[in-house]
C-alpha cells in the first residue's frame, strides 16, 4: 500500500512538470511570434516613418523584443 501510494505521487510530480514545461512552451512561442510580428511590421516602415516614431532602423530589433518580451 506505501509503495503505491508513492508511485502515485510520484506520477503526479512527473506529470505537474510535464504541463509546466508545455505551459512555458506556450507562452515563450507567443513571445516569439509577437516578436516576429513586431520585427516585420517595423520593418515595412520607411526610415521617415520610424524616424517619426522615434525608431532608427538599427533599433528596430530592440524595439521589437522590449515589445514581446518586456524590459
């Protein structure tokens, strides 16, 4: 009876891990395709309409990742 009430925790610790690992991978495949996306609409700017937004083109990657991924 001991041994399988440990098996059970056991399996539910494995299984807690298992989800949280697939939760992060959800949540960091939005943070990249939200950078993606951010990153690519920046770029179809002209230089002038970035400039008008206070973005050099060479900041375009910075911004875009501060967007997706905070800081």
């Amino acid at each position: 009876m001991a041994s399988t009430t440990a098996l059970h925790g056991f399996e539910t610790g494995i299984i807690a891990r298992i989800r949280a690992s697939v939760h992060r991978a959800r949540i960091n495949n939005e943070k990249r395709r939200d950078f993606n996306r951010t990153y690519a609409e920046l770029s179809k700017l002209t230089n002038r309409e970035l400039d008008d937004l206070g973005i050099g083109r060479a900041n375009i990657a910075d911004v875009a990742r501060s967007a997706a991924y905070g800081n």
